[in-house]
C-alpha cells in the first residue's frame, strides 16, 4: 500500500541544509515529488512529497528527517492513496 505523504520540516538556514534533507529519501531508492523550500528570517521551512510513498517508509523518513543537524520540527501529513478501479 502507498500513501500521497507531505513533510514539513522548519530548520536553521545552513548551507548543505538541503541535501541532507534529501538523504533519507535517496538512501530508500525514493525521489519526491515535489520540494518547496522559503526562507523565514533565520529559519527555513522546506516541503517535501510523495505521492506514492511506500506506507512503511514515511516513519522511517520522518524519523531520520528529525535527526539532521539544525531541524527543530517535522510534521507528517498523510492520506492514504485511492485504488483505481479496473
């Protein structure tokens, strides 16, 4: 089963903030779907998903997100992807 899964991560503007952001997916085989990331004074909030996201993985993902150095929250928002009829 998969899930449509948005991150929202804020953190401490860094340089290489971004990449390390990126890690947890690459290191899965997973590429998102969509990153957005706005500068909010010293801070950043970065928006990353998945539309098809294996539903086992987004812990894993979430959890390893809250471990880069500098972010100071993760939020999860999940829906639960429709199958299409055939």
């Amino acid at each position: 089963m998969t899930t449509n899964v948005l991150f929202t991560v804020d953190a401490f503007a860094e340089p290489g903030l971004l990449p390390r952001l990126l890690q947890p997916f690459a290191k899965r085989d997973l590429t998102p779907d969509h990153v957005l990331s706005r500068r909010e004074g010293e801070m950043l909030r970065v928006e990353l998903g998945m539309e098809a996201m294996p539903a086992e993985m987004a812990h894993l993902v979430a959890g390893n997100l809250g471990q880069v150095i500098g972010v100071t929250r993760v939020t999860e928002t999940r829906r639960e992807a429709l199958r299409e009829a055939a």
